[in-house]
C-alpha cells in the first residue's frame, strides 16, 4: 500500500494496522505533521514495505493478522534500523517485555493522545541510529566497538546488537569507568519521557549483556552499581 512521491529529505512512516479507520486516522494525523506515511495492513505486508524503501519509523500494532506481531518486530528488525513504536491495547507487563525484547524502540498504549504520539515519533526520529564520525574503534580484551560502522565483535564474533542495544553501549563506554545514573542513560538513550522507565533499561541491559559478555551473569564489562546505574568497565572488580 504506497505512499505518493514525496520530497526524499521527508520522513516517512510506517503504519501497520488492520484497522482501515484507524489507519485513515493516523494518516491524517501524521501527514498533517509533514510525514509522508506508507500503510500495511498485517506483518507480510509491513516486510514487503520495509525491503521495497526506506522507511524513518515504524507504527506497529502487534495484533494484527497473519504473522505474529512480536514476530513481525524482530523481521523488521534484522530487516531495518528504523525506530519501531509499538501501538496496541495490550498494557500488561509481560507484553511490553516481550515486545522490548523482539527489538521495539518504544511502547504506546491504546488509547492515546495525539500530542503524546506524535512527541513519541519526535523523540524516535530524533535519536535514530546515525554514524559516529570520527570516534575511534574501543578495544578491550575480547571486545571490539567500531563506532563509524556501528559494529560489535564479542569474543571473536560479530555481535549484532538493535539500535538502542548500540546507543546504549556507546554511553556506557563513553562514560567508562565511571557509574552512570538509570535516568542518565534514560534521557540519552530513550529521552525525557521515559525518566521513569527503568523496565526499559533493565530489559535492554540483559539483552546487551547476553550479546557481548562471555557470562551474563558474571558480566565483566557492564557492570551494576546497586541504586544509581550501570558502569562499564573491562577491569572493575578483578
């Protein structure tokens, strides 16, 4: 389902949603804001989209039909870098962990205001993954950070880590050696209104630990500092 030419310097927005009213919605809204916006109406749709053009940001709601909608996540995922927010009536816990976990950048709950979704999308745009110019590769033993090409070797193997997954570990070793506060890393990494989600950061903290220490649970490069944060840091502790 295409979009219309549009300027190439333009946004453009995803929206997977089997709802045509809802999908008629959100194209009002958000081509009211200056986005140019695709729509897909189930998870095969939304990769075909997704492998066809560049896509800025998705909109995704995990109960659509078809293929799983954590599933459709983790496929856009290794498909793009583009930031996914999740829409969905599902507010449980478990659900927003399950949808971190498929590699989702944020999570907004049915019903919602137009005010607060568009700050999402501004605040995802905002902190899409970018090269880091000039920045030197980081080196410790068994570990290789190459920041320009936003790559990751663990231990002798390619670690492909999600876009937050990387913005994360590019704050910690920026700051190495030294503790970084929970709301910190928030504010960086996920921005100002996610001051009180430490779900987010415990969840993506797991998730980068599994991909880049030998043992998870004896991690030796991300270390937890009781109350404030993390810290990372090769040699702290032995």
């Amino acid at each position: 389902m295409r979009t219309s030419v549009v300027d190439p310097t333009t946004n453009k927005l995803l929206v997977v949603e089997n709802d045509q009213q809802l999908r008629r919605t959100f194209r009002v809204i958000l081509t009211g804001q200056g986005y140019a916006v695709i729509e897909a109406r189930d998870g095969n749709e939304a990769l075909e989209e997704i492998k066809a053009d560049r896509v800025d940001l998705v909109l995704l709601d995990i109960d659509v039909p078809g293929i799983d909608g954590f599933e459709t996540c983790r496929r856009i995922r290794n498909l793009s870098d583009a930031p996914i927010i999740v829409v969905t009536v599902r507010g449980d816990e478990k659900d927003k962990v399950l949808t971190l976990d498929a590699g989702a950048t944020d999570y907004i709950v049915k019903p919602f205001g137009t005010q607060e979704l568009l700050a999402r999308i501004r605040s995802a745009v905002r902190r899409a993954p970018f090269a880091e110019k000039g920045m030197q590769p980081f080196v410790a033993p068994g570990l290789k950070i190459d920041f320009e090409r936003r790559q990751v070797v663990a231990h002798g193997q390619p670690s492909h880590l999600t876009p937050k997954e990387f913005e994360l570990l590019k704050h910690l070793v920026l700051n190495r050696g030294k503790p970084v506060s929970h709301l910190k890393l928030l504010h960086l990494v996920w921005g100002p209104e996610h001051a009180r989600d430490r779900q987010y950061l415990r969840v993506f903290i797991r998730n980068l630990r599994k991909k880049i220490e030998r043992q998870p649970d004896q991690p030796r490069y991300i270390h937890t500092e009781p109350v404030i944060g993390y810290r990372f840091d090769p040699d702290y502790g032995t």
